[in-house]
C-alpha cells in the first residue's frame, strides 16, 4: 500500500480553498436547526437538531459505518469515486475519526463544533502497513491522502459547485498555525446555501 500517512508541507491559505468559506454556527442554525443546548465537550447524538436526525445516512470508510446529513454522505461517496480514478487505493487507505459529533468545540462551553451537522468530517489515512493515522492540528504539515483527496474535492467542487472548506487553511486569530487542522473537512457556507436552495437540506 502506498503510504498515504507521509507529511508534506501545508499548503499556503491562499492556495487552497478558493471562493468558499468556512461556515459559522448562525447559517448552521438558520439551514439545519440547533442541536438541545447545552452541549459539552463529549458526543451526544441524541442532541443533534431535528432536521439533522432527518437527514441521517451512513458511509463506510475503512471498514467502519460513520454518520453524516445526506448531501454530504451523496458527496463523499462522489468525491472517493472521483479520487480512485487518479489515486487508485486512496478510498481504501482512507478512514475518519468522525462526521456527525454533537458536542461543543475544543477548549469552549459557548461555540459549537461543526461536526455538530453532519457536514464535517476529519480523515485518517494509512501509512505503508495499512495503519491509519490522525494528523494533529497546528503541525505544519498535512498527510499526503489529504491533499490528493483535497484535489478530488476541490474538482467536484468546480463541476457541481459543492465547494468543501479544507481545515488546513484555519488559523488562530493572531495568524499562527494553531488551529491548522489537516484532517478537516467541511461543507463550505457557499455549498450548504446551494443544498438549501436546491432543497436538500
């Protein structure tokens, strides 16, 4: 197997993620509705919003069942697909630490994660030997299945206009790397208004 897991260099913000942004908690609730507040900082399905029960399907990465709002699950199934095509195996060296997990962000009682949709998810990918691993956030570099797979994203993305926000491009409010996070995924704000308007969601 060829190892997905090998870091790289994090691409600069400017050269990823183009014309979409990350989406922040008032449209997640205005689109999808609330999760039953207060959270915490443990996964608690039961409290996903009403909506997002309704919209629950399940993709199988690595062998595992994970959960996740309809057009999101319809567009990572596309976007693997799309991937094999240039990166044949990538699919199966590709697994998630989690889509839909209700609960409040690191380190706040008040923000809450956008995991919290079932429009998020954070990828693991395996190395030589087959064993997946997660890549921390704030370490400069990403995993090189990251940036193949961001490739198949960022070209479904232009043919359907379902843009996904890559997490490698966060930052801390003061610039740092901090809060770069390379194993993110997320629906961007301009992709969930578009399943809105196409009534999806």
């Amino acid at each position: 197997m060829q190892n997905y897991d090998e870091r790289i260099p994090t691409p600069a913000p400017g050269d990823i993620n183009t014309g979409c942004t990350s989406p922040k908690n008032p449209l997640l609730i205005e689109l999808l509705g609330s999760p039953v507040l207060p959270l915490s900082q443990e996964d608690q399905p039961e409290r996903a919003s009403a909506k997002v029960k309704q919209l629950e399907r399940d993709i199988v990465l690595h062998g595992h069942h994970y959960t996740g709002i309809a057009p999101f699950v319809d567009l990572l199934k596309r976007v693997f697909a799309r991937a094999e095509v240039t990166h044949p195996g990538l699919a199966v060296g590709t697994g998630s630490a989690g889509i839909l997990v209700v609960r409040y962000q690191r380190n706040s009682n008040t923000a809450i994660s956008n995991h919290s949709w079932g429009s998020a998810i954070d990828l693991t990918f395996a190395d030589a030997h087959g064993v997946l691993h997660l890549n921390a956030q704030g370490s400069g570099q990403v995993q090189r299945g990251a940036m193949m797979l961001y490739d198949a994203f960022r070209q479904e993305g232009d043919a359907t206009g379902e843009h996904v926000y890559w997490g490698a491009a966060f930052r801390s409010s003061n610039g740092g790397m901090s809060r770069q996070d390379g194993m993110h995924f997320e629906a961007s704000a301009e992709c969930l208004r578009l399943w809105k308007q196409q009534g999806k969601i």
